[in-house]
C-alpha cells in the first residue's frame, strides 16, 4: 500500500499537464445543474456533452423547468449522448423528487443523492466534490484499475477501491 505522500506527488505531477475537467470548466452552474450535467456525461465524452448541456440549461435551467418538458422532446435534445432515452426519464424523474422531496435544492449528502433516480456511486461523489466541495472519492473502472496497478490498494472491484482509498486518505491527513 502507498503513503499519502506517494500519491500526492504522482497527483502532483499530473496536474501540470492536465485539462480542466467538464466539471471544473462549468463549476459556476448552480447545483441543479451540475447534477443533471454529471448524470448526462456518464459514458458520453465531454466534448459531446458541454455543447449539449451548455443549449439545455440556456432553455431549461430549473427542476421546475424539466418537469414540466414533454420526455419525448427531452431525449430529442439530448440525443447524441449515450443512453439518452434513459437518462431523459431520469432527468425528468429527478428534478420531481428534487422539487418534492428537497424544496428544490439538490441534497448534499451521498445517501440522498444516491436514492435519486439514475445517480450511482460515481455521480453522487462527482457532485459533492465539485458541487458541495466536500471530501469525496469518484471511482471508476479507470480509477479502480489504475489504483490496483500503483499498487495504492488491493481491491476487487470500483466500490471497494473507493472504500479503500477514503481509508488511505482519510487516516493520513
């Protein structure tokens, strides 16, 4: 297993040359939005996705907004990504909950946002680290192997890796 200070120094050497990501490029969207812009890029590039989120929220900026929108028309304009049709559903599924359940604020706690519709492990994380800046580890299948092949922890799958390296970063701050 590596210290805390092994990973720092290989995150550090990544940063120099590294891209601001979708979320960090459009951090200044409200909470609603980078929810929504983080489900919507789930296996969608984010050159297909800013252009796309960018029209969407220009029209559509609010839950209200999306609740009321006909879910033929949303996977109309969110054609291009994948699996369109299912996050449309998901989208309109989740800005009612969000309205109903949370006065139309987005929760900022990971239970909360998981319970949503179409928000997994990954996104959940996404959205408090880059939304609510709080302490969180979004894993992949990239990240789970990657991790595994620096040998910063031993696991089996996405889930225990991120459990791992919370572990690891956690008790070493």
């Amino acid at each position: 297993m590596s210290s805390l200070t092994e990973i720092k120094k290989v995150f550090s050497l990544l940063e120099k040359n590294h891209p601001l990501t979708m979320l960090e490029e459009l951090g200044h969207y409200t909470p609603f939005q980078m929810l929504v812009m983080t489900l919507l890029s789930s296996r969608t590039r984010d050159s297909t996705t800013i252009p796309l989120v960018k029209k969407l929220f220009a029209v559509y900026p609010t839950p209200e907004d999306f609740v009321k929108i006909d879910v033929k028309k949303l996977e109309k304009l969110l054609y291009g990504i994948g699996f369109y049709k299912v996050k449309a559903k998901h989208v309109k599924e989740l800005s009612k909950v969000i309205l109903e359940k949370y006065g139309g604020k987005v929760p900022d706690t990971f239970e909360e946002l998981t319970s949503l519709p179409g928000v997994g492990r990954k996104t959940a994380n996404c959205v408090l680290a880059y939304t609510f800046k709080k302490p969180a580890i979004a894993v992949d299948i990239h990240v789970h192997r990657i991790s595994n092949r620096l040998g910063w922890v031993k696991t089996v799958t996405p889930e225990e890796t991120e459990e791992a390296l919370q572990k690891l970063t956690s008790s070493q701050t």
